[in-house]
C-alpha cells in the first residue's frame, strides 16, 4: 500500500514457510506465492478479536491484581531446553541464524498444525532470538514478517499480546502511532499475567510518549520503579519511559535519581539494556537531559567500587595499618639508638629492641600487600573510569590459591572482541563474589572494561 510504513496495521506481511523471505499479502488472506522460491503460501484473514471476554467482568480490585502480579515478578524467562544448541552462550551466535530460522519455521508448522503449547512457547523465544538479529540488521520487512507470521498460528492470549506489542512498539519507532494503537486495541488491559500485562503497559506507555502524555505514562508504569511489577525484560524500557516522562513534566532530578537507582540495582546488562532502548527511537529524544548526567554519576559510583572491591578491600585496611607499624619501628630503633647515647632507664632498651623487629616485619607485610592492593584498586578505578566498554567469553576459571577472610581469588581466562583488531586472549583475577560466580561459567558471556592502547588490560564490569 502507497505511503504505509513497514508495521502499519494496514497491510498483511508473512515469511515464506519454504525460504522464510518477507512476503506481503492481501488483508483477507489468499494464496501468496513466493517470488523468490517459488512456494505457495496459504494465508489466512487476520484475527483482530478481543484477547479477552469483553462481556467478562473485570476484576474491581486493582491492589489485588497487582499483588498477584508481583508474585510473578524476578522470574526471568528461560528458553525451553531443546533451544540449548542454539545458544550456547546464552546468546544466538552468527553462525547459528540459518540454523535458528530454519527450526523457527518448521516450529512454526508443528504450531499451526498441533496447537502444542510447548511447541508455542518454543516458536515465542525462537522469535524473540532472531528479533535481536533481524533488529542489529535492520531487516525490518523480515521482523515485521515474522512477527505477523508467530501471530497467526498462536492460540493462547499471552503469546498474541506479546506479537502484537511488539508489532506496536515498532511501529512507533516508523513513527506510525496509529498503526501502534491498531495493533494494541484487541489486547487485554487488565490481564492477571505478567507477561500479558507488562507486554501491554510496556507498549502503551511508548504510544503515550510518543503522544506527550506523559501524565498517562506514570500512570501506567507508576511514579516510581516499585508501583507497578514488570517483567524483568521489559524492567529497562520501562525505566527509560518512566524517567523520561518525569524529565518531560519538568523534574529532571527525579528522573536522573531513578536511572541512577535503576543502573546500581540491575548491573552492566540492565544499563546496557537502557542505553540500547533510549537509542531505539530517536524522534522521542528519550531521558535527552538526564541520561548522560546519570551514567556519569553511576560510573563514578561503580569505580569507588571497583577500588574498594579490590582485593577485598585489604587495602584499606593493610596500607595504613602497615604504615603504622613502621612509624613503631622507626619509634623504637630511635629509642634503641638514643640507649646507647643517654640513659633512658633500665627496660627501655630491651623493650624496644624486642619490638623494633617484630613491627618491622609486621610493617613491611601488611605495607607490602596493603601497597600491592592499594595498586590494583587505582588500576580498577583507572579502567571503570576510563576504560572502553566491551563483551568477553568466559574461557575457563581456576582458583589461585589466596583467600581473602575465608574467600577464595579465582583467574578468569578471557578472550575480548575488540573491535578493529579480533579476538584478545588475558585473564582477570576476581574475589569469588557473587557477581563473579555467576559469571565464571566457561562460555558465559561478561561485560568488561579495557585499555584501549592494551586490551589485555581489563576489568570486570560488576557494577
């Protein structure tokens, strides 16, 4: 159709079954054939009903919905099992995509002829998968395809209501709000599932922003990061609208101290997901006047950190406390020499002189690990600082042998991509925190920060 854009709810778009190639059909369905192979495609009228009973009475208590909405809440969601193959890091690698389409499509067959809902829920990550792919490509005829294409052959309310989000969040990124309104007005707005329920505020409080009614936006998403549950997914883009709406309405301080709370409580993957959602839409000029105030103020944070983290921190107690006992020392080599010259009593002398080795050494152990930790963490803080953001893969892990009050020091073995230059192979030796267990995994893929003239030079990005 002549002037409408790539999502508008105006035209009917499919993948071919046989070669997955964006095609474009007529709104009632018919034979599509496939120019490119040759294949029949059957489609079908588009299903704009209701996903829920409009005759049903709503639930009048909204606290309680949310209640049992919260329950649902920090639950990631996992890809079925048989998907291992396909993400070996956790991620869709490149030479993987064939693979994943191929798979997405004969999924798509068993969906449409079995109504499987474990067939379904495979065929809903296989499309969330190749959705990243499709959007790094800028192929979004083949996104919208594909989109349109899971949304036919889907049976249950949550998988339509997730399709037809994302069709509508696209859209608004075409700058097409109507089409984004069309494609949301059959979704369900007070559904008990949080899948269902984030897909749709997520949504219309995007159409609400490109709109200017931010008012509608806090209504939707709450005032406040903890009012309303979202699906962990969806927690950045939320957090990016909310913000955003409040630097709008002419309180940026509220804005820039919630991108702050919300970048220190979800680490590098939660900020990375914000910053990738800021940039999406352009024309929106999202969280303009904070999002950069905020960054830096949460790189700061997250360096004084990585300088206390260090080590386990021994630093700052090691170096003074090894300063210390040397001043002794020198106190009572000064008083073993001044015995010799005057008398300064009959214990003096010996006194100090049983000291004056027993600080010595102290000083120089706690000085010299304390003086080594002091080191590394302005190297830590140096990097979290100013070093260049990155992704590693995690090689394999093995412990060094110090521990520090009863936790183990691993080596992480490391290979960077960086950009211009390839892989890089290092190693970086962490506390076992948390943070670190988590992503010690040998194939996991980790957020790093490097030097760029030596990108063996690196941190973990932990915060």
């Amino acid at each position: 159709m002549q002037g409408a854009t790539t999502f508008s709810h105006q035209i009917r778009a499919l993948l071919c079954d046989q070669c997955g190639a964006p095609l474009l059909g007529a709104l009632g369905g018919g034979q599509v054939p496939c120019r490119y192979c040759g294949a029949t495609n059957v489609l079908q009228g588009r299903d704009d009903r209701a996903l829920f009973d409009v005759a049903r009475a709503r639930p009048p208590n909204e606290p309680e919905r949310l209640a049992r909405l919260r329950m649902q809440d920090g639950r990631p969601m996992l890809p079925p099992a048989s998907l291992a193959a396909l993400l070996p890091n956790g991620q869709l690698p490149p030479w993987k995509v064939d693979e994943a389409q191929v798979f997405w499509r004969a999924t798509r067959r068993e969906v449409a002829a079995t109504s499987s809902p474990e067939a379904a829920e495979r065929l809903l990550f296989l499309t969330m998968i190749l959705s990243n792919h499709f959007a790094e490509q800028q192929d979004m005829a083949r996104l919208r395809a594909m989109y349109e294409s899971a949304l036919d052959v889907f049976a249950l309310p949550r998988h339509r209501q997730m399709m037809r989000g994302y069709l509508a969040r696209n859209a608004v990124r075409e700058g097409d709000v109507g089409a984004a309104e069309q494609w949301l007005a059959p979704c369900d707005p007070a559904s008990d599932d949080l899948q269902t329920d984030s897909a749709y505020r997520a949504s219309w409080a995007l159409v609400c922003t490109a709109k200017g009614d931010f008012q509608s936006v806090l209504r939707l998403l709450g005032q406040r990061p903890e009012d309303v549950p979202i699906l962990d997914a969806m927690d950045g883009l939320c957090a990016i609208l909310r913000a955003n709406a409040w630097e709008k309405l002419g309180q940026p301080q509220a804005a820039r101290q919630q991108l702050e709370q919300m970048m220190a409580a979800t680490g590098p993957g939660g900020r990375q997901a914000m910053e990738k959602f800021a940039a999406l839409y352009p024309p929106l000029q999202l969280c303009a006047a904070t999002l950069n105030a905020a960054q830096s103020a949460h790189t700061v944070a997250a360096a004084r950190a990585a300088s206390t983290q260090t080590m386990g921190g021994v630093h700052v107690i090691f170096f003074p406390l090894g300063i210390l006992f040397l001043v002794g020392a020198a106190v009572c080599l000064v008083v073993v020499i001044l015995s010799q010259l005057a008398d300064l009593g009959p214990a003096a002398a010996p006194a100090a002189g049983i000291a004056l080795p027993t600080l010595g050494i102290l000083g120089l152990v706690f000085g010299g690990i304390g003086y080594v930790g002091r080191k590394a963490a302005q190297r830590a803080e140096r990097l979290r600082l100013h070093g260049v953001s990155g992704q590693a893969r995690v090689l394999g892990v093995q412990g060094t042998g110090l521990e520090i009050n009863g936790v183990p020091q691993v080596s992480l073995q490391l290979v960077i991509e960086v950009p211009g230059r390839g892989p890089v192979q290092t190693s970086v030796k962490m506390m076992m925190s948390p943070a670190v267990a988590h992503a010690s995994m040998p194939g996991a893929s980790v957020a790093v920060r490097y030097d760029a003239s030596n990108p063996s030079d690196c941190i973990l990005e932990t915060n």
